[in-house]
C-alpha cells in the first residue's frame, strides 16, 4: 500500500509542477516524457547522461537506428563505472 501511495504522490506532484498539462498536446507531451524517464530507470540508464545524449544525436542517425537509442540499449552500450568500494 505504501508503494502505491509514493508512486500515486510521485504523480500529482509531476501534474502540478507541468503547466503544460492543461492542453491535450501538452498532456501527450508529459506522458511522453514520462513514459522516456521510466524506462530509463528501468534500464538502470543514468538519466542526465541518457538525455543530453539523446538529445544530441545528429538527426540523421536517429531516423536511421532509431532502436539504438533506447534507454536498454543506449545504457548496454554506455556502461557506467562502478563506484569505488
């Protein structure tokens, strides 16, 4: 019941701080984004770093592979060191 509650909170404060959401084209913005950011953590993909990557792929290549910047794949390929003991 707790995890649920923490996720359902974890919710509303995202819909209260997008100013975005009130239109139907912003709400599909935010679920988008939403939608990117849980799978990113899934994929245990670092999200700062999966981002700005991502957003700074030449569109070229996105159009091409665009499989390969899936959180998955894109943090397989980006292994991040292990923090020291």
């Amino acid at each position: 019941n707790n995890f649920s509650e923490r996720m359902l909170r974890l919710e509303k404060l995202i819909e209260a701080s997008s100013l975005f959401r009130t239109s139907l084209e912003g709400r599909f913005a935010l679920d988008i984004m939403r939608s990117v950011l849980q799978t990113a953590v899934a994929a245990r993909a670092p999200l700062q770093e999966y981002i700005m990557s991502v957003l700074r792929t030449p569109p070229a290549i996105v159009a091409a592979a665009p499989g390969l910047l899936t959180p998955r794949v894109w943090a397989a390929a980006n292994p991040q060191p292990s923090p020291p003991d």
